[in-house]
C-alpha cells in the first residue's frame, strides 16, 4: 500500500490544501452514524467547557445522581452504563479530589456508598452553569420547539431500549460506549 512522506498509509494521510471532504449527506441514509457524529460534536463542545474544572461528562454526571442523595457505587455505574473498573476509576479520582466520600456497606466490604462532599455540590453548580450554555450554544441552530423535540425523541428512544444493555458497556476491553462510534 502506497504511503505518504512522513511514512502513514496513504489512506490515512490528510486531504491536501483545498481538497474537499466527500459530502455529508452520502452517509445520511445512517441515522446511527449522524448521531454518533452529532454525539462526538456536542461531547467536544462539553469537554471543552469542563476543561477548566478538571472534569468531563462523566463526572459530572456522577455529581449530578449523588445531588440526589448518596448511592451505592455499583449502582452509579449501571446508570452511566460503566463497567465495574471504569466506575472505580471514576469515584476514585473523584475521591481524591475531595468531590465525594466513599464508605464501604456495612453488609459487604467490598460494596461502597458513594456521597457527594460540600466541594463536590460546589463544582456541580458550577459546572452546570457552564455546561447549560455550552449546551445552549451547541443547540442553537435548533429552534426552541425542535431542540424540545429532540429531547423528548432521544428520550424516548433511550426508554425504549432501556432494558438492551449496550454491547460494550460491560466489557473491561473496550472503551465506554460513547467512544465506540
């Protein structure tokens, strides 16, 4: 296989200077493949606003449950759809940084109640904020009724598949689903 002067396949080479991309609208037929699209869009618009706080998506998301009381780690994980290690991870670092407390069940020692700390309520009122107008931003091309519309799809979507747990979420060998676009 052909390869360019800095040794990559050719295939992988950048688009010269003035190239255009094959259109979008060749792969529309997908609707999978645009929200994948959209999804990696609108998560590199939130990283971005999270940066400055040191915390992506997840994190936040496990702010946000833990505002609604303490909760048992396992149980974090399913509703983010982690696997055991990545949630670990997760409220570990998250641990370390002060934003929660962990305490092991009394019942299992192994088992952990994951509760939201003083400086873990303070970020996510920050963090929300900005995510709410980075969000705002990201959907702006949308009118208000569309962008309500939207949501109430994706909502629907997700609540009729609830019970399918996505193929690769539990898999220690695989990124979390969001990535595997």
């Amino acid at each position: 296989m052909p390869r360019d002067n800095k040794g990559r396949l050719a295939d992988d080479a950048p688009a010269p200077p003035g190239a255009c991309a094959p259109p979008l609208h060749a792969v529309a037929p997908y609707t999978s493949y645009l929200l994948c699209l959209a999804m990696r869009q609108a998560d590199a618009h939130i990283a971005d606003a999270l940066a400055p706080y040191d915390l992506r998506l997840p994190h936040l998301c496990v702010l946000r449950l833990l505002a609604t009381g303490p909760h048992a780690q396992t149980t974090l994980g399913h509703t983010l759809h982690l696997n055991r290690m990545m949630i670990m991870r997760l409220v570990t670092a998250m641990e370390d940084a002060g934003l929660v407390h962990r305490t092991p069940t009394p019942h299992n020692r192994h088992a952990y109640v994951v509760t939201l700390t003083p400086a873990g309520q303070a970020l996510l009122l920050q963090a929300e904020a900005v995510v709410g107008r980075a969000e705002e931003a990201f959907f702006a091309p949308l009118a208000p009724d569309e962008y309500l519309q939207f949501r109430a799809l994706l909502a629907r979507l997700l609540e009729a598949h609830a019970c399918v747990e996505p193929p690769r979420a539990e898999r220690a060998d695989r990124a979390p689903v969001p990535d595997g676009c």
